[in-house]
C-alpha cells in the first residue's frame, strides 16, 4: 500500500541533511510551508541552499530560517521588500550569497529540471547583467540566453488538500509555485490543510499528481490556525 | 505648465487600454492604472503569481492572505477569473498571450531601451521580479513614469546609464508633461500637457524629439 502521509511535520523532514539544496513554495506568505519551515528549524540543517521567489517576508517562515541563519546562499527573483529585514541584514553583514534570476526564468529552470530537459533557450534576459556570460542564439530573428535547470534534493511546499498518493489542489494564488517545485525535486514535501480518501479529489481538477508528490503532512492552515 | 499627478497619469493611460487587451500591470505607479480603467469596456488583469481575472481590493475585512496581487496587497477575482501556477503565469508573458504590461522606469532610451531593476548603487539590493520577462514577452510594453528624476535630470534619455531590464522593448512612455511613442530609435511625442511647448520639452529631455503631434508637421 502506498501510504505517503506522514504523522508530523518533524518527521516530514528529518533526512534533510547540511548544504541540502531546498525549493520553498510560495510567493510573498501566500503558499509559504510555515510548518514545515518551523519544523525545520528545529531539526537543526544548515548551510542550505534555497530557492524561492523571495528572500523571506516577516518573521516567519523563509524569512524564519535566514534569521536563524541556516542559510548560505538563496536563489530568487524579488528579495528586496519592505519587510525582507531579515534576509537584508545578513546579505549586508556578508553572510548570505544571492543569485538574482529573472522570474519567469526562475520559474522555466525549475519547470525544465522537473520536465527532464537539459536546458532552455529563452529571450529573457538577453543583453541584461543578469545574463552576463550565458551562451547566446538567435531563434527565429529573437535573441535568446541558454538557462541550464534547477534541481534540488527537496521542496517544500503548501498545498490545500491532499490524498495519501499524493495528489494536491491548491487554494486560490497559494499555488505560485508549488506544482512545478514538486516536480522539480528529489523529495516534494507538502503540508496540507486536510488530507481526503483516494478519489475524493475530482480526477478532472487535480492541480498536481501523485507522482510528483513523495511525502504529506496535514497541519491546520493559516486560517484555521489565526481563528 | 499644468502637470499631471499620478491619478492624472493613471487615468490618461487607461483611456488607451482597448476592450477585450489582456494586461499587466507592474508593482509601483502602474497599479494606480487599475482604477481608473473605463468601466465599458472589458479589460482583463493578469497578475504573475497565478491570477487572470483580478479584481479591485476587498472590503476591510474581507482580505485572503491566499489572494494577493504581485505586490503582496490583497485582492479578489471576477467572475470568470481563475488561478494557475507560476510557469503558466510566465508562459502567458513570454509567449505573447499579454497584450499590454506597464511598468515603471528608473530611465527610458529614445530607442526603448529599459532600465528599471537596478540602480547599480554598490550598497543597493537588486531585485527583478518578472520586469525583464514582461518587457520581452508582452505584445506591448508601456511606461508609465514622471519624466524627470528628482536631480532634475531626464529619464527619457539617449542611452540608459542604468543596468538593462530588456532592449528595444518599451512603445510608449506616459509622464506628467508629455506622451511620447517611440519607434525607429527615435522619440516622437503624441500628446503634451497645455501650457508646455514642443521646444520647452526638447530642452527638458535635451533629445532630438520628433513632433508627432496630430496635425503637427513632419
């Protein structure tokens, strides 16, 4: 029997070893793992590498895991916000490296290392600083920059529901960038705001499925939790 | 001169935005654009963390942490609307499905050359976001910026001494004194505020500007 719920978030990620290299869901808070973050926290891995579109809002969550300083380096598009204080003061004390991507190709790298691809040709970027040294070429009379894929060893991401195969639904822009962060691992961790029977979930509205998906943990949502 | 306040800028914009345009608009003085859309014609809002529908901010109260725009404030979503994850979302940019994005500028060149990530400061803390997929991807791309900078100098200018968000990428330019349309390197000016002449603009942007003014003469 395949049985991918787990009984707590500390077990969830317990095998998460030092310079791990981690993608973290969400964009902002919206689709921020805060649990499994926490529990991460607690487990004690350092000199991580990880990839989210943000470097951290608040106190919680990414931003958490920086001011516990647990991480060496972050790959992301928008760090810079006006509640980013955490990720700010370690980046000017010199203890975090950043790698500044565009968005979109943040988003292609991460969907090409799921997809199986050994690069990507894209127009974003040409002729930027943030594409400084790519390999060029002219497709179609478009300039274009080779991007190479992002894998890593887990992501952690939330999801709305889940079953015990691991199908996922999101709820609302908490997506962002779940899916294809799943794919893109080598072990998807989700939490989830309730776990359901196989086939509860509507086979025609499943967001992400179950192969891409290795461990559940169901933990009270946000909104449960702030009620 | 009687210049035009952002509300203004906002509002002038968004008589531009045809019925039916799929758009985007940048984080910043672009968002204002949103409210001020005409209320005849259907425009549709893309927001890149995975929203297309979007709508105006909710009644105090009412706000979803899991329904936000691109920068962070909260939203809701039309009837109609719908979420996607973020390879779509950029999929929608880069492949030429938005028609319109406006973003914000720190300098803009005759030839549309856009710089709006960076300022280069050795102490500053760049961030990109989705500016440099938007501006290659989208059909068209407008900015929407006050043309000169605090230090009194031009944004519009011949070549960006800013580190490049994308080249050749931006179509028009709506400021607090002019409209200008850019096109064939060089920099044409459509609409100027009243009480502003076409040479006292030149002087500010010290550009070679084209009067493309409806009735003016090549």
């Amino acid at each position: 029997m395949i049985n991918k719920i787990m009984a707590s978030a500390a077990e969830a990620v317990s095998d998460i070893g030092d310079g791990s290299t981690i993608m973290i869901g969400g964009f902002g808070a919206a689709g921020m793992p805060d649990q499994l973050i926490d529990a991460l926290i607690d487990q004690g891995a350092k000199d991580l590498t990880v990839i989210n579109n943000n470097a951290g809002n608040g106190d919680r969550g990414l931003a958490a895991l920086i001011r516990e300083g647990r991480v060496r380096k972050i790959i992301c598009s928008f760090p810079r916000q006006s509640d980013s204080q955490h990720f700010d003061a370690r980046y000017r004390a010199g203890q975090i490296e950043l790698e500044l991507a565009p968005q979109g190709n943040l988003a292609a790298r991460i969907q090409a290392a799921g997809a199986g691809l050994g690069a990507i040709f894209t127009p974003t970027g040409y002729g930027t600083d943030l594409a400084r040294g790519n390999e060029v070429r002219e497709i179609d009379g478009v300039m274009h920059v080779l991007e190479y894929p992002l894998h890593a060893d887990f992501a952690l991401i939330q999801a709305f529901k889940g079953d015990r195969w691991g199908n996922l639904v999101y709820r609302k822009a908490a997506r962002n960038f779940g899916p294809i962060m799943a794919m893109a691992a080598r072990c998807a961790i989700a939490e989830v705001s309730e776990t359901v029977e196989l086939g509860d979930l509507d086979p025609e509205v499943v967001v992400t499925p179950g192969v891409f998906v290795q461990r559940l943990v169901c933990v009270p949502s946000a909104l449960e939790a702030a009620a | 001169m009687k210049r035009m306040n952002r509300q203004m800028m906002a509002y002038r914009l968004a008589q531009d935005i045809p019925d039916g345009a799929y758009v985007n608009l940048g984080i910043g003085l672009p968002t204002l654009v949103a409210n001020c859309l005409p209320p005849d014609r259907e425009i549709i809002l893309q927001s890149e963390n995975g929203l297309l529908g979007m709508g105006p901010a909710p009644k105090a109260g009412q706000e979803d942490p899991d329904l936000i725009n691109a920068g962070k404030q909260s939203v809701t979503l039309l009837p109609g609307g719908c979420f996607f994850h973020h390879a779509d979302s950029f999929a929608m940019m880069r492949g030429g499905h938005i028609d319109i994005c406006v973003l914000g500028a720190f300098q803009v060149a005759a030839n549309g050359d856009l710089a709006n990530w960076h300022t280069g400061a050795p102490d500053a803390i760049p961030a990109v976001g989705g500016a440099m997929d938007l501006a290659v991807g989208a059909r068209q791309t407008f900015v929407m910026m006050e043309l000169m900078a605090r230090d009194g100098s031009s944004k519009l200018v011949k070549q960006c001494t800013y580190p490049l968000t994308g080249l050749a990428c931006v179509s028009r330019i709506y400021t607090d004194v002019a409209i200008f349309e850019l096109s064939g390197g060089r920099a044409g000016v459509i609409e100027l505020v009243d009480g502003l002449t076409f040479d006292e603009l030149c002087s500010m942007t010290d550009l070679p500007l084209i009067d493309a003014r409806e009735g003016a003469s090549a």
